[in-house]
C-alpha cells in the first residue's frame, strides 16, 4: 500500500483499535515497515506520539535508518513538548547531537535553559564522549554561555556516561574557561541579527535564514503535501 492508501484506511481506526494496532507490532515489525508505511505514521501521528511509539524504543542505528526513511525532520523536532524533551533516551540524545550543527545546538542550549534546565544537563550527559572533546578543544564557546549555563553543563559533563579518562588532564572536571568577557552579550536577550525566539510551543532547534533556499523550499512544499494528505483524509 502507498502512504495515501495506509491513512485512508487510518482513518477509520478509533483509539481502541488503534492502540491494540500498536501494541502488537514487535521490533521485528517495526524495523520492517516500508517507506511509506513510515511516511504514513510520521503524517498520522503527532510527534510526541511518533517519539513514544518507535524512537523511544530505538538505539542510534535504528533512529538513524528512520530518519533517512523520513527526509527532514525539522518540523518533528519542533512539534516535541517540554516533557518529550526531558525523557529522551541516550539514543535519541546522540541522534540529535550528531545531526545538530554547533550554531543551533548551541541557541538550543539557551532556550532549553530558560525553559529547564534538566534538558541541557541531560544533554551534556548523554553527549558522545567525541563532542565533548570538540568542546574542551574549543574554549571560545565559553563565551557563549553564562554563568548559570556553565554551572549546569560543567555538572552534567561530571556525570557523563561516556566520559573517558583522556577527555581530561590530570583527572581534573572538565571545564571551560570561567572568565567573563566583557564584550560578550546576555545572548538568552539577544540571540544576534538572526537569531529569534521560538513560537508558542515549539521547543526544538529554529529554522536560520542561511540555510540553503532550496532547502527551504522543499520543505515548503513537503509542508503543503502533508497539510493537503491530513485534509483529504480527515473523518471530518
């Protein structure tokens, strides 16, 4: 079946079927899902629901397989709430870390502070042991954080289940230089010439105007097909 034929009949599962639906698919089912099956559950579902449901219970090469199923998954990021946020699995943490440029990672880590500050402590705690040598070997991004932020990664990075001993001379915490830059902005008030809030509700990385128009685009476009697919095939 197409993706078009798999939400059609969707639509008239009630949540009792549709809950005894999943339920009964193992990981051998799941890993089993053609494309458009997975392109007809990320439509049908929220993400939330999409997280809970498959990546929850997935490790890395299984969320990556799926993410290549999907193509972008920006929106899906943004559609996550606060309490999605804070339950990421190691899995899910790593996938995200590794596919998140240092630019939107580190907006991510001021805007999840203000909001709780657990997510970024988790965050740096399930960070692969290979970025937090990427960030030790950069001491500048110190000025990118404050002094709340630095507080809440230096402990996370203490508690780090990949921590390795040569991440750290002589065995000392890892740290970043604590010294305050006077030019440096508060960037939780000022995130730059393109930097914005996220709206009401969306807490995943923002889009950025340099990203490549086609791009853009694309997404675009995909945005109408699923707008258009969840019209058709609505009960209502």
């Amino acid at each position: 079946m197409t993706s078009d034929e798999i939400l059609y009949v969707w639509q008239f599962f009630d949540d009792r079927m549709t809950e005894k639906f999943i339920s009964g698919l193992n990981m051998a089912d799941i890993y089993g899902f053609t494309t458009d099956e997975w392109q007809a559950a990320f439509i049908g579902m929220a993400p939330t629901d999409f997280k809970r449901i498959f990546f929850d219970r997935m490790d890395v090469k299984g969320i990556n397989y799926v993410a290549k199923q999907l193509g972008d998954m920006d929106d899906f990021l943004e559609g996550l709430t606060v309490e999605d946020w804070k339950n990421m699995t190691p899995a899910e943490w790593e996938c995200f870390l590794m596919s998140t440029e240092i630019e939107d990672l580190v907006e991510f880590i001021h805007e999840m502070h203000e909001v709780d500050r657990k997510i970024v402590y988790d965050l740096f705690k399930f960070m692969p042991h290979e970025m937090l040598e990427d960030f030790r070997d950069a001491p500048e991004l110190s000025h990118e954080f404050n002094r709340t932020e630095m507080e809440t990664i230096s402990h996370a990075v203490q508690q780090n289940a990949s921590k390795k001993e040569s991440l750290f001379d002589d065995d000392e915490d890892f740290d970043f230089d604590m010294r305050e830059n006077k030019h440096h902005k508060n960037r939780r008030g000022n995130h730059g010439k393109n930097g914005k809030r996220m709206p009401n509700g969306g807490h995943g990385p923002k889009q950025h105007p340099h990203r490549d128009e086609k791009k853009g685009e694309k997404k675009h476009e995909k945005k109408q097909n699923k707008k258009q697919q969840k019209e058709r095939f609505s009960p209502n």
